[in-house]
C-alpha cells in the first residue's frame, strides 16, 4: 500500500500516512502538482515556511516497466512564482517505488543556517544533522553519503547554489553508479530544498520489494511489449543510445533553429564539432562509454560517459540543452569545455539550460566576448564560490539581463528558454508561451512534429497548427509524467499509438484499474488544469503567456523568421474552459 | 503658446510640435501619463527603443505660483514593469516653462555606447555628442557643463548608474545652486534615460519668458494669497523650514512606525542622532545652511546645505527618507556618513530610498552586518565602478533579495517600501499597495492624516477608514502633480481647503479656463484612470497589490501590529467603475 512520506523541517519530524482519497489515482507530476495546488498558498515566498517541495514516483515507479522510473519534485518555483513540477532520471525513482512511498511532502523550514539529511529505509525515515554536508558539492556529498550508507543507496541532494537558495539550482539524483549526474533541473527548485534546510535524502533500498500487482501476468505481457516499441523505434533503439540526446545538434542546425550567440542566429558555423556524432567519435576514441542507462529499467539508455584523452572521467555524457546553451548559445566550440561545464553545473546543483543562457545573456552585456569558453568556465566557478557574480549568474538569465542592462533576455515567464529558436519551430514557441511551468521544452515537445517527423508533419516555420500540436503534446506529457515514463517514450507512442495500449494494461494491472486509451488525455488535462488554477490564484493572467517582444520584431536568420502565432492563438491553446 | 518637444535618438533629430488636442489641459504627471499611457506599447522592453521618456513641467511651471516649479519624469519603469511618473524639485521645472516648453517627449534609442547632451534654449535644440561626459558622475558633469553653457543653465543629467541601466537609477536635476541634488528618484527611470543614450539636458533660460496669463492681475493676488498660506501653516511655515523633512525621524519613532533593521522594529534606538533636530544643531555649529529652498519660487525651503566639521560642502541636506533608509533600516546612526552616501548616490545617479532598503535586505542576507556604516559606504562605492556586487545593489531591492536569498523583502510592484511602516501607518500601506506607481508614499501620502493629524485624525493602527483615506489623498496628489506644485502644499491644503481656491484661480488666470475647485478630483481621477489602464495593458492584475506576506504575519514592535486592511478594501480603493 503506497504511503506518502510527510517530513516537517521546522519541527524536524517525519511521519507516515495513506495516501489521501482525494489524491489517489495520481503519481509523479500529478501527484505534486495536486498537492502543491491543494496545500501550498499561491501568494506564499517561494522560499520561505509555506512553501513545500513534493517529491513523488510515477504511477510506475519500481515496476518493471520500462524507462518508468522518473521521480517528480514540485513547488511553487522560486524562479518563475508559479507552480513548478520538474522530474529526473537516476535511480532515486525506482528506490521510491519500492520503498512502497509514492509521495514526499517536506514541509516548513529549519533553523536558518542548520541542514539536514532524511534517511528513509524499510524500517521508517529519520532526519539526522547533516553538518559535514555543508557546503559541498554533489559530487563530494555523494562521497560522503556513500561513506555513510553504502553503495545500494541513491541519493537526492542539492548543492552549493541550493544551499544558498539561488534560483537556477537544482535537486541532483544519482544514476546507475552513483554519481550526481541526474537532475531536476528547471525552476529553481534546489532553492526550496536549501530553503528547507533539508541537504540530501538517501533512499536505501535494501528490504524493499517490487510494488504488488492487481495481475502480474498482464503487467509481465504488457511490459514486454512496451519494451519492444522503445527498442525498434529508429530514435529510441538507434539514434538515441548511439549519439545521446546531443543527436540534435546537427539536425537543429540544418533547421535553422539553433539558437546561436544569445538567440540572434539559428545557425552555428561550428556545430559540428560539438555534435553528439563527434561526441560518439570522441568519447570511442578515448574509451568512454556511448551507450548508457541512467537508471536500471532504462531500455533506451541514451546516456554515456565522457572521458579526457587519458580515459579519466569528466562527466556524463552532456544533454543536448547543455551542450547547446554553453556551446552555440555562447558561441563556443569546444566539447571538453562543454564537459567540464556540465560536471561543474552538476557538482553545485544548477540548472545547466538557465546558466548557460544567463552566461550568453552577460556576454551580450559585456561581461565577456561571445566564444570566451575559459573565461565563461571561470565565471561559472565563481557560482560554486558564491563571489557577487557567481550569485548573479546563479539567479538565472532574467536577473543577469536586469543586472547588465541586456534588452535580448529569452525567458518566459521568468524562466529561460532552450535549445530551439521559436521562431524557426513554432509549435514549440506555442509551448514555451503557454506552459504553466515557463519557457520549458520538455513540456509539450512540438519539436517531435516540426522537425522530427513524429506524430506526422507540420511545417515549423508556419504558424498554422501549432497550437493545437502543442495542446496535444502538454496533455500528453502532463500523463505520462504522471505515469513516471521517461519522456522519450513519446517517439514510439506518437508512431504507433497501440504502444500507449500498453501502458494502461500495465497501469490496469498494477492497480486493478479499468482504465481504457481514452482516458489518458483527460489525466493530463486534469493536471494541466490543477496547475493553471494556483497560476491564476498566485496571480498570473495571459499577459504572461507571451514570448519577448524581440521574437516577433527581430528576422532570425537563415529563414528570417519572426515568431507570428497570433496571441488568440496561445490564447486558446490551453483554454479548456469551453 | 506652450509646446511639445519631440527628441529621436535613434536619427538624433529635435522637433518642436503644438501640444497635440488630447494632451491639452494636461502637464506635469497628468502629460506624462497621458503621453506614456498613449503612446508606448505596454508590453515593450523598458530599455528597448519602444520605451519613451517624457518629461513635462506642471500646468503652473515657470510662474510666480509659489513651489510650483515640479518636474515630472514619466516612462515605463525598468523597476515595476508599468507605468511610472517620479517629479523631483530643482530649477529645471521654471526653466522648461520660461522656455514655452511644456514637455519633451524622448524616443528611439541612439547607436548603443553612444551618448549626446540635448541643448534647450529660446533659439530651439540641438543634439551634441557628449564623449566628454560619458562615465562621470553627476557632480563631474555639472562641473563640465557649466563650463561649457555657463551658470545660469540648469541641468538633467544621469550618472553611471543610469548610463548602466541600473534599475534604481534616478535622474539628477540641479537646484538653485546648479548642483545635482534634486532627483527624479523612484522606478529607475535614470535607466530609461541612459539606454536612450540621453546624457544630458541643458536648459538655458535667457531669452525665456514668464508664461503669458489671462489674466494677470487674477493670478498675482491668488498667488499671493496662496504664498501666504504656505508660510502660514506650522508644518510649512515653522517645521519643515528648520529641520527639513528629517523632523520626520523622531515622529515616525515616537509613533512606532520606523522601520527599522529592514523592517524588523518600528523604533531605532539611536533615531535622535540621525533626527532633523539633530541635523539642525550640527548644521547651525558648523557653519552649514539650514534653511534653502532647491527652486526659486520655494517659499517654505525644507532643504539646506550639509557641511563636515571644516565647515566644507558635504551634500545637501539628506531628506528623512534618505537619513531613514541609510539610517534606521540599517541599524546606522552617523549621520556624517549618512551624508556622505547622500552625496554618492547624487553622484552616481541613485535613488536614496531604492539603495537604502537593498543595503538592509543584503546585511539580512549576510553582505555586512547591520550597523556598518563603513562597510555599507564602501559597497556602495562599488555602484559607481559597476563591479558585480555595485550591479546587485544597484538593480534594486527585490533583486538583491532574490540574489541573497531573502525572504523578507519589502517592495510592492518590485519597488521598495519607503520610510514607514505599514503596519503601524496603514493609511500608507494601502498607499503602497495599490498606487499604479509601486510602493511609494508621495502617491497618497496618508501619514498626513494617519500620524501629523493634518485633514483630520485617523488612528493608524486601525484598519479602518484608511482605504477611502488613501483614495482620496492619491486623487489629490494626482491632481498635485499635474499642477507642478511641491506635495508638501498639501498640509495647507488639506488644513485650510479654501487655499485650493487660489490654485483654481491661478489655473484659470493663466489659462482663461473656467474651472471650480470641484473639477479638481476629476483631474485627479483621470489621470490615476490612464495610469491603471497602462498597468492592465501591460499584465498588472490585483493580485499585485498587495503587500509582502511578512507584513501580516509578523508582528511590529512595539504595537504587535499587522497589516490587516482586508484584500475587499485594498481592491476597492481605485475602483472607479462603480
């Protein structure tokens, strides 16, 4: 019987509970964005006592099912000020689902300066002080947690930047080997959990179990089957584990919408050399690994582990968004740098997309040349060592415009775009407008139909359909990260819509649901819809779900495309109201 | 024949115009909103070209009208996000009227790096590159521009802080003695003013004139009549002239109402020392000026010149908010330094109230302990250098609390409370809530009535009453600040409401109008109707006016008093649509 986990820091308890009725059905993004609606007052200080960050597995989470082990961490978002649900891979997930805990409520606040860890085994959870945790980064935390609890435990913990509440920080999970290389990245949310006093979680699995089944046979036959689709899809069983996500810097580039230099181009003469094909090159030249899971149920495994011209580790392998916000966003070049960048991120808790378009933003206003990789990894560092600058770049890319006089400041809703230039893939400027979470790709993903031909076709350059592609997409991935699948799954899905047949069995049999395909969109409309509303009630209105003025007035070469969908248009594409 | 002066910084060209109809009968804060509120696109970058900077003297600048010489700076603020209109006192106001120019409309923005001075006398204007002026701080470009244009100029000028774009910038403007202290001070409009590549503004009277009159005779015996009730009324005629604004100090510590240690007490044990009397006594010892006026037509003189123990200039007199957010809301009580960072913050183009309050949130955020004078003095300096803790601090309150991870931090609208607490004054908290400006008490300055019994009695600990109190004071002063008179003509005002007759009948002299004291409110009203319209066009909604959540949660020493004018009442006050 799945619990949820309450943990409360400003008397420094933890309690166990049933899931409330009115919360039952719901897993992963659903279950903390109805919680945050529910509990959290939409007017509150992100970072002060009213305030809680939800943690919470999927539907699936600890099953067998396949790339189902995402973990959801929600709060009303220190950077964006509304409602914030970010997930992550690794294996903190899984141990959830199998610790029997389908949800964390940590609430209130402890005294300012103390931090804590929680430790939550078979036996129960208990926060302990966690003094020699202090100021470290992730990665030194994990050396010391692994001291302390072993090499089966994983691991959820901030950095330096959480610590210090900055608003690009994240909540770092541990993947398959333990490193901290595993992210909640978007939203600030690693603020809310320094704010807590709360440094690290540790999930020990060991006396855990498998989630019971309504009908493991079913569960057993559909999980199979899913499986399948993942592995003979060309993007899920190819692309993906040979080059990693950074597969998409080549392609953005040939589509023009590589934003380049702090979004004033879409292409980069250099993208090449920072592509997931030289990338691939590389890190099999120097015995890294290419094809990598960052948890264990992962069938796509898409990660892998990049390696200097000795062989030594230098991070994971760096996503897309990472290499595209420090590389072409920031006209560098250089992969090792870009590497080093991505473990530096990882190591003080932030969020890779927000500090790597802060960083294009401050060479806009002059505090470096665009191309600068040594001078913006010095600066970065300053992050780590909370110098005055390092807390400006730590408060992401509004507040560096702020602070520099920058007028180009690609964010939305107070939070920073990435990787693809709105005006060249329109259907993902509708979700970037749109999302209740701010400028979020991962939110409704109309790159898939724009440039990737899945789930059919629409020109990326035309303004006509992408709303309705992207209130589709924010439906359907507001249900499946409620389900806890790693979001990838979407390729298959969108293909061969029979593969969605098999989540709800799996679902069915895991709770002895009756649950049937059509179902599906109205899960995600009814999370979509939970989070407009503590928008609304913290006062957001349509004024906010609107790009910067500068993607409807400057021409983005090569296409000299503005950004044209109509504000009717973004307008209705999240108005269920009728 | 009054007239608008057009200036494109973009294809640096002047253009005198007819004021348009629809502007007629407005000037000062009525012109600048109306002009703002038509004009600028809502939605635009507050430093992108869109933006417009217009500057307008009252309806009575450049007569004989006692403190009548006001000029309003309007624009979209880079501070709040909307409207905004700050009027500062100086010669500049007389100097426009003299000249036949009723307002200067700025727009466009000159080739970035670029700065012109703007050359205003009776032959027209011209644009003039300004390299020489580029990087000095105001005092430096006083020195340059009177060699240049000589002493009967007046100037408007930005320091480093508005070349930056910082947005707790002001615009200086010279008084009596051509030096910048008079200033435009509150939503950063020096940063509006800087990205427009605008310097400076050399007003040259010769060859100027008094402003023709309908009927002079009328308007030289209500002037006089009026002059007498001002010179008459304890508060304008005894108290202010003494001990300046800063008698405030020891009243508002008496009531309990000083915010203290960034709003953490309403009493500051050290408020003698940093008091008017205080400022009085060491002014009179040393040889200083207690008694000046900033404008020639000033016949109460609040201000007065600030010397140290030699006798030499060190700033002019600091007003009460300026000694109270330096002072008391940093624990600081060295009025010598105070003055000091007075003169600074003149020098750098700074608002005193803006910087005060960033200073408190950063000592409670771990900068520097509350109380270090010269600590503070020194971050401070690092404003003029444009190092990154001088961007911090110099972009404002609500950035510093975001960079430092504060939580209490006093601003509404994104502009910071200034100098009483409204929990203890609460008239001047619905003030700060729900004037279209941010928190600002000169927008409906209910201490009046709240604390100096001025317009009658309202006790300021109770909720009561205090809405319909700031409606009607933020009427008053709507309608104030269009005439150009000084706000404190308000404490007649509002004692002896047949002085209003005289303004009336100086409007009506100068303009053959025929208007009656009870078409007043109406000027008033409508312009606050244009200025919440600007707001709602630019996504202002009434979730926005509301003060911080600390403010009804934690107590006030030594009252325990919260805020708690109820939400109904706060959105009530400027609902006009009943």
């Amino acid at each position: 019987m799945a619990r949820l986990l309450r943990v409360n820091m400003s008397d420094i308890t933890t309690k166990f509970e049933p899931v409330p009725e009115q919360y039952q059905g719901l897993g992963g993004r659903g279950l903390t964005s109805a919680i945050v609606s529910n509990e959290v007052d939409p007017t509150c200080h992100p970072i002060g006592p009213l305030n809680k960050l939800v943690i919470s597995t999927g539907l699936l989470g600890g099953t067998s099912c396949a790339n189902s082990g995402r973990i959801s961490f929600g709060a009303k978002s220190p950077l964006t000020g509304g409602i914030k649900e970010a997930n992550s891979g690794g294996q903190t997930g899984i141990h959830l689902g199998r610790l029997d805990i389908l949800g964390v409520v940590v609430e209130g606040v402890a005294e300012a300066g103390k931090f804590y860890k929680l430790i939550v085994n078979a036996e129960g959870a208990e926060l302990v002080p966690a003094d020699d945790l202090k100021g470290l980064g992730t990665y030194d935390t994990v050396e010391k947690l692994k001291a302390a609890h072993g090499d089966k435990c994983s691991f959820i913990m901030v950095g330096q930047a959480g610590e210090a509440m900055l608003t690009a920080s994240s909540i770092a999970c541990t993947d398959t080997g333990q490193r901290p290389t595993r992210h909640a990245g978007r939203g600030g949310l690693g603020a809310v959990m320094g704010s807590k006093g709360l440094k690290a979680i540790v999930l020990d699995p060991a006396g855990g179990h498998a989630p019971e089944m309504a009908d493991p046979e079913a569960f057993k036959a559909a999980a199979k089957s899913f499986a399948k689709f993942l592995t003979s899809h060309p993007v899920t069983g190819e692309g993906l584990p040979a080059y990693g996500t950074d597969i998409l810097i080549n392609i953005l580039n040939e589509a023009g919408g590589l934003p380049t230099r702090n979004f004033s181009e879409g292409r980069f003469a250099d993208a090449e050399q920072v592509g997931g094909e030289h990338m691939n090159e590389v890190t099999t030249k120097r015995g890294g690994v290419c094809t990598h899971g960052c948890m264990t149920s992962c069938v796509i495994r898409c990660s892998g582990l990049y390696v200097d011209e000795k062989g030594d580790y230098v991070s994971k392998w760096p996503e897309y968004e990472t290499v595209w916000a420090w590389g072409p966003n920031c006209g560098i070049s250089d992969l090792d740098l870009i590497a080093k960048i991505d473990y530096m991120c990882d190591d003080f808790g932030l969020d890779t997309i927000e500090m790597g378009t802060a960083m294009a933003v401050a060479m806009e206003g002059g505090l470096l040349e665009f191309g600068d990789g040594p001078g913006a990894m010095e600066a970065l560092a300053q992050v780590g060592q909370l110098t005055p600058l390092g807390r400006i770049l730590g408060s992401g890319t509004k507040t560096v415009g702020q602070v520099f006089g920058v007028k180009r400041v690609p964010v939305v809703k107070g939070q920073s775009m990435p990787a693809y230039d709105p005006r060249a893939v329109k259907g993902v400027g509708v979700t970037y407008a749109t999302t209740p979470m701010g400028a979020d790709h991962t939110a409704g993903y109309a790159v898939a139909t724009n440039i990737l031909k899945s789930g059919g076709e629409l020109d990326p350059l035309s303004p006509h359909g992408q709303s309705d592609l992207s209130r589709n997409l924010q439906i359907a991935t507001a249900a499946i990260d409620t389900v806890g699948l790693c979001l990838f799954v979407a390729f298959p899905v969108l293909d061969s819509p029979e593969s969605l047949n098999d989540v709800v069995t799996m679902l069915n049999a895991r709770y002895g649901w009756q649950l049937t395909v059509d179902d599906v969109p109205g899960v995600g409309q009814k999370v979509l819809e939970m989070e407009l509303d503590f928008n609304r009630r913290a006062g957001f209105n349509k004024s906010m779900d609107r790009l910067p003025d500068f993607f409807k007035r400057e021409p983005l070469r090569p296409h000299s495309a503005v950004f044209d969908v109509t504000d009717e248009e973004l307008d209705r594409t999240l108005d269920f109201s009728s």
